[in-house]
C-alpha cells in the first residue's frame, strides 16, 4: 500500500498543476480584451494615429534587421590565409610536433618526404604578396650648373661625376680654361650643362643658324627645353644657350713643350719642378700696357659671362709689363692662352699674360714691376692682337679694374 501512494500523489499534483495553469490562461485573455475594449470604446481616431504607427513600424523594422546583421556578421566562416613559402590557417589548431614514422629511411629523406607532403597539400593555397617598385627613368637637369674646381679635380674627374664627355667641360668653358686644361685651379667656377655638347653665349649679331652652323649641328637642335626659344630673332647678346651634341674643335690635353725664340731662358711651358725665389710683392699693381684702355672683354663681361680676366688694348709688338714683382712659373705656349707668362707674386696673387708674339721671361726667373715680359701678339684663341690679362687670389679669378689704378 505504501508503494502506490506516491505515484497516485504525483498525478493528483500534476492534474491540480494543469487546472491552475488552465484557469490562469483565460483570465490573462480576459484582461487583454477587457483592455482593448476599453481602449476601442475611448473613441481613438485610429486614423490621425496611422503616420505616428506607420514610422514607428518603419523604425523597428530597420532597427531589427541591424540587429539581424549584427548578429550575423560574428558568425567566422574558416578561411586558409597562405604567404610565400609558408602555409598558414587562420582556424587550424596549434602546430604539433610528433615523432617520425620509424623505416629504413634517413632523417634526412623522411623530412624531405613530410616537406613534399605538406606542399603538395597546399600548392593550391599559395599566393604572392605584393612587392611594390616603381622604375624612374634617368632625365637630364632642367638647368646648368655653376661648378667650383676643388682641390685636386680635375676634368675628366668632373666630367666622370656629371655624366659628361671631357670634351663638353672644355667647350663649355673656353673663355674660364682657355683651352688650357692643364691649368685649372681650385676656386674657378666653370658652367656645367644637362647634356653633352656645348655652353654658348650670344654675341652681338649671330643668329639660331650661325651659331648651329658654328657647332655642326641643325637650327632645330637650339629649340630644346633648356633654350625656350620661340623664334629666330629671339637671341639676346649675352644669352646662355645649350648646343646638344655641339662640337667645338680639337682639344690639347696637355701643354705643348716648345721652346719660345727670344727667352731669357730654354722654357717648356709650365715650369715644373723649379724652386722658385725672388723679390717680394709691392702689393699693389700697374697697368701691364701701360695704359688702361680696353679692346675686348671685361670680367665677366654680360657679354659673355665665363669671362674671367680682362681684354687690354695693344697692337701687335707693343711691349707689355709685369704687373708686379715675382716669379716667372709659366713661360710658352699654352693652349687658348697661346704663348702665355705667369708671375707668381709670393702673397697669394699670381697674374696671367695672355697671345703674346714673343716672350723675353724664362721659368724660375725673378721680374720686378714694370719690367717688360715680351711683346703684344694674337697667338691661341684670339680674334685680333691684344692682352688677355688675369689677376687670380689663391685660385680664385678676380675683376682687374678692383686692383689697377683708375
């Protein structure tokens, strides 16, 4: 007896269970509709109330499916991500290392056998990063440069460092060189152009055809982007221009060793290897033809900018002087120069006598001021007798009519 009572227990709780959840229900019904009925019999004008109702559903609507979306959007869906010469899975478990099958084969051929497997196991989950590169071709400068000779330079140096043929260097920069290379000295400037050829600057009458015809090559050849020339009559006197593939004649690398008729001595050129002594400098300086009349070019004339010594007026044979006292270290003859005396004073001043016809000076020897040096000629480059003269500061290129009387 005592064993039946508690399943009959059980079903009577059950049975009463049932009846209160059952009798619950239908009140809970009957309050919603007793609500409704009230709120019917109110009187709402249901329809004033449909915008309000309408944007309210709008709103739910759009903010259930964000939810939606969001919800969704946690859900990670596996993915193999690879990189080159590695395999690796985003949803892959940690890498475990276990020991190799035990064979006859080496440890060697059982790891190339395990590296074969996992390739071919993933030869087609490779894929390439990319590897950014950007090819800049090379371009020639917009402009010409202004170069200082440093010490120990010299041209083909520059030119290796530009880019240039030797050859370019010295055309662009007769009137600085002097078809002297040789004779470069740290602190002169010489123009560099952006390609090889020529520097030209304009003088007074020449035209796009003459100067082209000059430099063997055509009129359109000066039309380029560093010119900006619009037509023939558009030069300037004075004007910088670039001649692409210009060429301005044969150039002598080295000084010719000719002994000039009339010296006081043998010289060969540049006087090498010949200790130097003499008087000291007075410090100031005299006119080297006695007069201060010019026939040419001023330094660093508009005219012609590379300029860098002064153009003294004299007929061929004049007598021409020593500027001041000093030593004689360059006698013969010297590229553009023709035959050419250099006076080194001892202070720091060296001065350069330009196309004389004979020279009366030797290497090594000691002039005073106002002793004569030789006579006026038109040797090297030179359009018609006269002096070319220089007065160079530690190397450096001064303006004469600075350190001459008035």
């Amino acid at each position: 007896m005592s064993k039946s009572l508690l399943p009959i227990s059980n079903d009577r709780e059950h049975h009463a269970a049932g009846t209160a959840s059952s009798c619950s229900r239908p009140l809970l019904l009957r309050f919603v509709a007793w609500c409704m009925v009230a709120v019917w019999r109110t009187g709402v004008d249901w329809r004033t109330k449909r915008p309000f109702l309408t944007r309210v559903t709008a709103h739910a609507s759009i903010i259930t499916l964000a939810l939606i979306t969001i919800l969704l959007s946690g859900i990670g869906i596996s993915t193999s991500r690879t990189a080159v010469g590695s395999v690796f899975d985003a949803d892959a478990s940690p890498l475990k290392v276990t020991s190799l099958p035990q064979s006859n084969a080496t440890p060697s051929s059982s790891l190339v056998s395990s590296a074969n497997h996992l390739y071919s196991n993933s030869v087609d989950k490779v894929s390439r990063l990319p590897f950014l590169h950007t090819t800049i071709p090379d371009r020639p400068r917009a402009h010409i440069v202004t170069y200082v000779i440093q010490p120990g330079d010299n041209i083909f140096d520059i030119a290796t460092q530009f880019d240039l043929a030797p050859e370019t260097i010295v055309w662009s920069n007769r009137e600085a060189i002097q078809d002297a290379p040789w004779l470069i000295q740290p602190g002169l400037e010489i123009l560099i152009p952006p390609v090889d050829g020529v520097c030209h600057v304009v003088r007074a009458d020449e035209t796009v055809s003459s100067i082209a015809a000059d430099y063997e090559v055509e009129p359109e050849a000066l039309y380029n982007e560093w010119n900006a020339l619009e037509e023939e009559g558009s030069l300037r006197e004075g004007q910088l221009l670039v001649v692409p593939g210009g060429q301005g004649g044969e150039i002598t690398w080295a000084p010719q060793l000719e002994t000039v008729v009339g010296s006081a001595q043998v010289s060969w050129g540049v006087c090498s290897g010949v200790t130097f002594t003499g008087p000291g400098a007075n410090g100031w300086f005299v006119y080297p033809t006695g007069s201060s009349r010019v026939s040419g070019w001023y330094f660093r004339d508009p005219r012609n900018p590379t300029h860098i010594g002064l153009d003294y007026a004299c007929r061929q044979g004049d007598p021409l002087y020593a500027a001041d006292n000093g030593v004689v270290t360059i006698a013969g003859w010297n590229g553009g120069y023709g035959i050419l005396v250099e006076v080194n004073h001892g202070n720091g001043y060296v001065t350069r006598y330009g196309h004389f016809s004979e020279i009366l000076v030797g290497c090594g020897q000691a002039v005073y001021q106002g002793q004569l040096l030789g006579y006026c000629g038109n040797t090297g480059w030179s359009s018609g007798a006269h002096l070319h003269f220089e007065i160079r500061h530690n190397g450096v290129p001064q303006d004469p009519l600075g350190y001459l009387p008035p």
